[in-house]
C-alpha cells in the first residue's frame, strides 16, 4: 500500500533528494568513498558546501551583503544564538505559538524581551494584528509558520528595527523579500533535508553594534569567516539540501512552488469547512497556514476521533495526529508533498463521513 506521510518533521522528501542522496552515499561521484567518508576539507565536499550556498541565494534571489550558513543545532541553537548576537539592551518578539515561546525564554537570559503581542489567549490560533513594535529594540523576532497551531504570517513584515524571523517550517514555500530581514533562520527537516542542519542567513552589517565576548562557536562572525567549514559539517544533510534545491529550481522557483501549495491547502481546508464531522482550529482563513492544516472533531462527533485516526491509518495516512496541546489532526503538507496525497486523504474524509 501507498504511504502518504503527512509527518510535521522530519518530514517527506522529494524522492529526488532521497534517491540522489542514496546513491552518493554509495559511491560519491564516482570517486570509490562515500559521501559519509570523505573529509570535509576535500574539493567533492567544498563544491557541495558552494553550491548549498549559491543555491539558495538563487532561490530566494538574496541580495548582496547577506552570508548564508548551515550549521548544527538547528532552530533551537539559533533561539539562543539570535540574543547573544544581537540583543544588548531590548529585543521584541512576537509570542504565536510554542516555537517563538521557546525563543523568548532563550532571549531573556540575554536581556529584556518586549513580548509586544500574544495569541496565548486562544490557544495560539490566530496571528495577532495591530501591535507596535518598539523602536529602541535591537530587533523584533517573528515566528512565520507554527506548526502545531496552523498559522501563518504568509507576508513580509515592515519593521522599523532589525527583523528576525524563524522560518523553519516555511522556509523555500514561497517567495520572501530577504532585504526585509537582518536574520532569517530555521531547521532543514521540513522544506530542505533531512533532519541535521539549521540555515541562517544573515545581514553581514548587523553584527559587531556592542561589546561582547562571545564563545567562538556561537559567534555568527566564526562560521561567515569559516564559510560554514569551521567545525565539521553534517555533509549528508547538507548534500540533500543541494538535491531539494534542485528539484524546486526544476520545478520553477519560488512562484511556481507557492501556486501549488496555495492549491494543495484550498483543497484540504474546503473539505474540512464542508465536512460536518470537523472543524478547523484556525477559523481566519487569512491566518491558516498553507504548510499545516489543523482541525479537530466537531463537538457532535468527539468519539469517533479515535475510530478516524485508526481508519486514516488503515488507507495509508502517516502522521495526522494532531499535537497533544491542539488535538485533534494535523495534516503536514510542505513542498515535497503531493497533491495526490493530499486528495487521496480528502477522499477518506468523505468515506468516513458517509459511514458515520
């Protein structure tokens, strides 16, 4: 039977990427070693650690000024790299969801956190509107997708301050104006790689406004003068990067990719608006997120939640379980998704229905 894994991360992969990714861990261009094996030092490896770079300023058409990384411990290493970076005084931040949580509670070791606006008081389930960012804060932070709530800031924001954004979940699923962002960081595991690696790309010029003594490791400035070589790389993960890279390029960019997720998640959110057994978490359409659908049982239905999740598994479904601080489903649908899948798991929200 076909597997549709909707899983929020690790995640799918194109089977591009996987292929590639295979073949070159068993011979690596034809040299006789592994890409597990050989040094991160020699010219196989550095033309990979180039083209992940140049790929992904490609992509997201980066302007000049800006390093971008790939460095080890993901999304969660930078909640604390961001503050020891760049907050001397006061930073500002967004609070959306469980991921930005974690990155003010890093921040607050590091200085005082304005949390300018919260959506805490719905159980994070929308995007909250008309708030003011400071302007004597060293940065504002955002969150763009979270993925256990099911929103999105699906624009770039005007910030009269430096702007951060974690996009790990979002990241490559559309088209963002980089010149906007003095740091846009996230994991791989969701739209690039395999789990692994996290990627920042950083305006060079936001660095170095105040004194203070930094360990080399959490030092922005080590790995932009090491090209991210300073210590050794996850070289597979990195590598597989490169493939998804290309496969988007191959697919058409950005606008391209952004059509079809916008035509993947109208499917899915118009099946869960029509079918009487559920209802959607996030109820501003503007707020959903095009990456994670989220919905639960419909108050008349709470008792067959079980039964679905048991039939959904049974016709191939993988990880729609929604997370314990929603309930409910999550359906998981970045880039390498396709659109069968997604219209393979409609139909068994229609045949559920019709037996209940």
């Amino acid at each position: 039977m076909k597997k549709h894994n909707f899983n929020p991360g690790p995640s799918i992969m194109p089977e591009f990427t996987i292929k590639k990714t295979a073949e070159h861990i068993l011979d690596m261009n034809g040299i006789g070693l592994s890409l597990m094996e050989i040094s991160h030092r020699s010219k196989e490896y550095s033309a990979v650690n180039e083209e992940a770079q140049s790929l992904l300023k490609e992509i997201l058409d980066i302007p000049a000024g800006y390093a971008v990384l790939f460095l080890q411990g993901g999304a969660s290493l930078q909640f604390c790299m961001v503050p020891y970076n760049l907050l001397n005084k006061k930073a500002a931040y967004l609070e959306t969801g469980s991921w930005a949580k974690k990155a003010i509670k890093e921040a607050k070791f590091f200085g005082e956190v304005d949390v300018v606006a919260s959506s805490a008081d719905r159980n994070f389930s929308y995007i909250p509107k008309n708030y003011t960012i400071p302007t004597d804060a060293d940065y504002f932070h955002v969150t763009t997708n979270n993925t256990i709530y099911g929103t999105e800031i699906k624009k770039d924001i005007d910030s009269p301050v430096p702007l951060v954004a974690d996009a790990s979940s979002d990241i490559l699923s559309r088209p963002m104006d980089v010149s906007k962002y003095a740091i846009i960081y996230g994991g791989v595991q969701k739209n690039l790689g395999p789990a692994g690696v996290g990627f920042v790309i950083i305006k060079e010029d936001i660095l170095g406004k105040f004194e203070r003594n930094i360990p080399t490791m959490l030092n922005y400035k080590t790995h932009i003068e090491g090209n991210s070589l300073f210590n050794t790389p996850a070289c597979i993960t990195v590598f597989a990067c490169v493939q998804t890279m290309k496969w988007l390029k191959n697919l058409g960019g950005l606008k391209a990719m952004h059509r079809i997720n916008i035509e993947k998640s109208a499917l899915l959110y118009d099946e869960i608006d029509r079918n009487k057994l559920f209802i959607p978490t996030v109820a501003d359409k503007e707020d959903r997120s095009i990456m994670n659908v989220t919905f639960v049982m419909h108050e008349n239905y709470k008792e067959l939640e079980s039964g679905f999740l048991e039939y959904a598994s049974s016709k191939g479904m993988v990880g729609i379980k929604g997370h314990r601080s929603v309930g409910g489903f999550r359906a998981s649908i970045y880039n390498a998704m396709p659109k069968e899948s997604v219209q393979a798991f409609i139909e068994v929200m229609k045949e559920f229905e019709l037996k209940n």
